[in-house]
C-alpha cells in the first residue's frame, strides 16, 4: 500500500456531479473490511496455533516426529 488513497480504485459508478455512487462503494468498502477481519482472524489463529504446538513439542514428540519424516526423505 503506498498510502495514497484513491477512491476510484474501489470501484463505483460516477454520479453526474462525479461523486462515486454511494451503494457500490459502500458494498467494496464492506468487502474490504471483510477481508481485513478474515486476514487478520487468520493471522491470529495462526499465532495461538504455533503456540500451542510449541508447548505441546517436547524432545520425545519431537524425535516421533523427526524418525518417520527423516524415513520418508
């Protein structure tokens, strides 16, 4: 993001006075927040995930782990 804001890039019909029509644009900035929330839900869940499984990973489970995929290589 180069932290210039266009409003023409969300999209939008252009009213007579070259407004952007308010209904697309509001429907692109709600599809925007959306995948903002969703991305950052991601993020999240990623980072309580790596470390629950950082705490689950002892030596003994990591060597379980490492034996078959050293194998499998």
């Amino acid at each position: 993001m180069t932290g210039d804001f266009d409003p023409a890039e969300l999209g939008g019909a252009s009213s007579s006075t070259g407004s952007p029509d308010a209904a697309p644009l509001s429907v692109r900035l709600g599809e925007l927040a959306e995948d903002a929330v969703t991305a950052r839900l991601a993020a999240e869940a990623e980072a309580i995930a790596q470390a629950q499984f950082e705490e689950m990973l002892t030596p003994e489970l990591h060597t379980a782990l490492a034996d078959p995929a050293a194998t499998r290589l």
